[in-house]
C-alpha cells in the first residue's frame, strides 16, 4: 500500500520509512484539521462556571492548556515523529502494548466517531446525510446486541451523550390550534407522525439497551434527574410510536433505578397536575397513566398515605378534564386498583366523580357511568348505605336525559347484580327518586327504545318491590297534585296582581308636563 507516494510499513516489518520522502500538511488543511477536531466545542464548559463561579472558571480555562493541552501537544509531536505511519495513535498503542489492545483503542475510537457523526438529526438534512446516520446508528446497535458483555464505561459518556442530543430536541407545535379537549371524539384518533422517526427509533433501541443490560449504579452517573425530566417532557410528542416508545423506556428505567422511583413519581404526578390544573395539552397522557397503572399494581398494603393523597388530589381530579376521553380507559384501571386494593377508599372516588359529573357533555357521562358500574361491585358493602341514595339519583337523572345514549347506558345499569344488591339494601330510601324517575320517562322521553328499556326495568321493581313501587306511586300523584295547586295559586295571585295594576291606572291617569320650546 502507498500513500503520498511512501511505502507503507506495518509493525515490525522492515525499516522504518524515510521523513524526507513525506509530504508536509500545509497551513490551510491544518487549519481545517484543527477546526474540525474542537468543532465540537469543549465540554462541561456550563458545568464548571455553576459549580466553581465564573471568575474560577476564567482563571482554569486560562492555566489549563498550559499544563494539559501544551504537554499533550508535544507528546503527540514527539510520537509522530517517531512513528510516521498511518494509524496514529493505534500504533503507538500497539508498540507499547500489543496487537490486542492497539485493536481495543481503534475500535473505542470508531464507535467515538459513529456517535459524533449520529450526534444531530437535523430535519434540513438531505436523504443521503440521513442515510448514513441511520446506517452508522444500525451498526452501532448490532454491536451492542451482539456484545454479551455491558458497554464499557469509557463508552457510556459519549453514547449517553449522542442519546441526548437526539433525543432532547424542540417538539414542532401542534398542527391545528385547538387543544385536545376541544376537539370532537372521532379527532381524537388523528395522529401526526414524525418524519425523522426511524432515526429516533433507532436512538430508542440503544438506550433501552443501554437500560437493559448496564448495572444500574454505573448508569445512574450518566441518566442522572435532569436526563429523566427531559426523558419525561418527551410526552409531549405528537407521534404515537414515539410516545410507545418511550413509555417502555421510561417504565424499565423506573423498575430499575430503585433510588430515583420517588422522583420519577413526583415528576410525572407534577406532569398530570399541570394538564388538569393549566394547559390540558399532554398528548401523553394515556402513556403516563399507563406508566402509573403498572406502579399502582406494585403497591404493597395497607397503602401509603403519599399514595392515597395521589388518588384523591391527582387521579380523580383528572375526571373533569374535557379530554378524558383519550385517556379515560387507562385513569379507569388507575383508580379501580386502588378500590381494589382496599375498597374503603371506594366511597371517595364515588363522590369525587360525581362531584365533577359533566352537565352537557354527553359522552363523557356514558364513560362515567360504565366507571361507576364497574367502581359498584368492587364497593365495601359497609359503604352501600352511605352510595346508595347519591348514586340511585345520578343514575335516574340519566334515564331521564333527553340523549338516547346516555339513557340507555343509565337503564342498563340496572342488568348489574351488584347495583341491584346495593339498591336494595336502601330501597326504602330511594324509591321515591327511582320510581318517579321511571314514571317520567315512561310519560315524556321521545325515544322508543329508551322507553322500552325503562318498561323492563319498571317490571323488574314491580315484582321485586311491589308495596314500594304502587307506594311510591302514590307519593308521586300526590306531588304532582300538589305542585299543580301551587300552579293555580300562583297563576291566581298573578291575575289578580295584573288587575290590581289595571285598576290602578285606570283611576290614577299618568300626568303629563308640556314643556314649550
């Protein structure tokens, strides 16, 4: 092999090359050289000024390359000299060390160049740059899957590094203006996919490999609370796959950084607070609730009071956002676990949701409903009493709603055992409301399957509760009978108001003062 016209001479194989016989690097490609070697920039510049102020950090940036960068220079120079041959320092290495060590420094400095090169994902990249950077990153994550050992800690700074830096970039802004909670239900399927996504897919993929196979106490140097946080505001992506993503990622880092899991769940709780309480713009937030339905399920018992203060102040609250229905399955299985675990807490969540039970938002009660359904029959029967009579009166102000769905999802409710149970340990209590209910709906609701779901279930309670039910059809006649002579009485007291009022202008005429111009 030749280059610049010089034979090459590998190790221990003949003489050593003549210097005379070499081309001289000129100034200008030794500028460039150099330019592109600190293009970069040098690193923990921020880091030393906030740690060690700014007039410390002066004073080190101005002895440092006297005494690190000059020597090092002259080492270089001096070993060049010696060793004019390509390779660099993977020479002097194998000189000094062996073959297999000079192999170990080549390889660690090409895996260093592969990250450099994958270091920005610049979207005014053209196809081929991209190309290559996606080929590079392929390469990079082969190694490390193929690799049974754990990545070396001289490789984790740079790989973490290029992790970032991918990664942590600014979201575009949404494609439309309106928030989540302002679109109708079938936009809330519409997804933006991101364009450089096989790229940050493979980013993914080593970081979650990284995860997976590195002892968690190394690691923990390098993802350290601020690469967490940023790991977090990810979230906010509009690109589903990303969001998947990175949900796998962020829950393997909870199950394995034992340390940080307060922090983590301090930060995501501050993450929903934010949406409920501010913006409500978190496309991830199924993701996050997703992230919280596995951590609930770990939760050892009795449950912590930090725990139960994340249902009442966190979870439930998440009930009167406008979009819930993104993420109303996955808060759904949040708070079922807790009812679960110990069913005393299902009072509070009853009462919670039907303390923020929407008023014109109809799909919203359908999914309220099912949730209370479901929330009946993991109650503490102890607690029947207390739920009864609040729950019974949702319920019939559903059947009575003039949206078909809502009341037919209402009626429904009455197929569920548990409720049927529930209600019947009170029933003296909330016939009354039950039964007027039905009554009404039977006499004014337009639909006619709303009014053949209510005739089953007036059916039910009549062979069930037959004294109850013709007793509370008593007290409803008599209530309306009531309210209809309070109607007359009102209607008289108005009539003989207006004639007061005509009497009174009849015999005082209004009075009128001309004023001449």
């Amino acid at each position: 092999m030749e280059s610049n016209h010089v034979e090459y001479v590998a190790l221990g194989e003949g003489s050593t090359p003549n210097l005379e016989k070499f081309k001289k690097v000129s100034i200008i490609p030794l500028i460039f050289l150099i330019f592109y070697e600190v293009s970069g920039g040098p690193f923990g510049v921020e880091d030393t000024v906030r740690a060690a102020g700014p007039l410390l950090a002066l004073i080190g940036f101005l002895v440092f390359p006297f005494i690190w960068s000059v020597p090092e220079a002259l080492i270089t120079a001096e070993m060049g000299t010696m060793f004019p041959e390509n390779g660099g320092y993977v020479v002097w290495v194998s000189t000094a060390l062996g073959p297999y060590w000079g192999f170990q420094l080549g390889w660690m400095k090409w895996l260093s160049g592969v990250i450099d090169n994958a270091f920005f994902t610049d979207p005014s990249e053209s196809p081929t740059q991209r190309d290559s950077k996606r080929l590079q990153l392929a390469r990079l994550i082969s190694i490390l899957k193929s690799s049974k050992k754990p990545v070396h800690e001289k490789i984790l700074e740079p790989l973490v590094s290029m992790i970032s830096n991918n990664l942590f970039r600014p979201l575009p802004p949404p494609n439309n203006h309106f928030s989540i909670s302002e679109l109708h239900d079938e936009e809330y399927h519409i997804s933006t996919f991101s364009p450089i996504w096989s790229h940050l897919q493979i980013v993914y993929e080593i970081l979650l490999r990284l995860v997976v196979t590195t002892d968690h106490r190394t690691l923990r140097e390098y993802l350290d609370h601020s690469f967490l946080l940023k790991l977090l505001s990810l979230f906010q992506s509009e690109d589903p796959r990303e969001r998947e993503t990175l949900k796998s990622v962020y829950h393997k880092i909870y199950s394995k950084f034992i340390s940080d899991r307060s922090f983590m769940r301090k930060s995501m709780t501050d993450v929903i607070l934010n949406y409920v309480f501010e913006t409500e713009k978190q496309p991830g937030m199924a993701e996050l609730l997703e992230i919280w339905g596995t951590i609930i399920n770990g939760f050892t018992l009795p449950l912590k009071e930090e725990h139960k203060l994340f249902l009442i102040k966190v979870l439930i609250p998440l009930h009167k956002a406008k979009g819930m229905h993104v993420y109303h399955r996955q808060l759904a299985y949040c708070v079922l676990q807790f009812v679960q675990k110990e069913p005393m807490l299902g009072g509070v969540v009853v009462k919670g949701i039907l303390r923020y039970w929407p008023v014109t938002n109809c799909s919203k009660e359908i999914l309220l409903i099912g949730e209370l359904e479901e929330l009946v029959e993991n109650l503490d029967p102890d607690q029947y009493c207390k739920l009864a009579l609040p729950l019974c009166t949702q319920i019939t102000k559903c059947i009575n709603s003039w949206n078909s769905q809502v009341a037919e999802r209402a009626l429904y409710v009455w197929n569920n055992e548990q409720f049927v149970k529930m209600t019947s340990t009170v029933m003296v209590e909330v016939y009354s409301v039950i039964v007027e209910g039905i009554e009404k709906n039977l006499k004014w609701h337009w639909s006619r399957s709303v009014k053949q779901l209510t005739e089953n279930v007036k059916m039910m309670l009549e062979e069930m509760y037959p004294v109850l039910y013709s007793k509370g059809l008593i007290e409803m006649e008599t209530k309306e009978s009531l309210a209809h002579q309070e109607d007359v009485k009102r209607k008289k007291r108005w009539e003989r108001i207006e004639l007061e009022a005509v009497n009174n202008e009849f015999f005082n005429p209004p009075h009128y003062i001309c004023i001449s111009h």
